[in-house]
C-alpha cells in the first residue's frame, strides 16, 4: 500500500472537494482519497505507489492544480 501527499490549489468548498476526490478516485488502484480543504492537502491511498503525472492530469481535469511544493 501507498499513501502520498500532494497540495491542491484553487479549491473554496465542498464542491471542490468532491470534484477532486471523484477523478483522483478513479484513478486505478486508489483505494482512498483524503481532502484537507484548509491547506489542500490531498492524501492518496493507493495498492501500487502512483505516477504523480496520473494524479496531476486527474486533479488538471476537475479543474484544479497539483502546486509543485
Ligand atoms: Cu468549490
């Protein structure tokens, strides 16, 4: 199992939130996606250590951004 952090940008509400759970949720082999609304924390749970490009254009297609720090 692999848990990775990454920090989201432009989120405001539950709304939000939920758009990014769902399409980085869908990603193959996520098993739980947490979302930290405050700080923008997005913690992945994963069976397999994710590609960071895949949670990238995941994040990109619900409209928000993976901020590089
Ligand atoms: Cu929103």
């Amino acid at each position: 199992m692999s848990v990775q952090t990454y920090h989201v940008t432009g989120m405001t509400c539950g709304h939000c939130v939920s758009s990014v759970s769902n399409e980085v949720g869908a990603l193959p082999g996520v098993t739980d996606v947490s979302v930290d609304l405050a700080s923008g924390a997005v913690t992945v749970t994963s069976e397999q250590p994710l590609d960071d490009a895949r949670v990238r254009e995941a994040v990109e297609e619900a409209g928000y951004e993976v901020s590089s720090t």
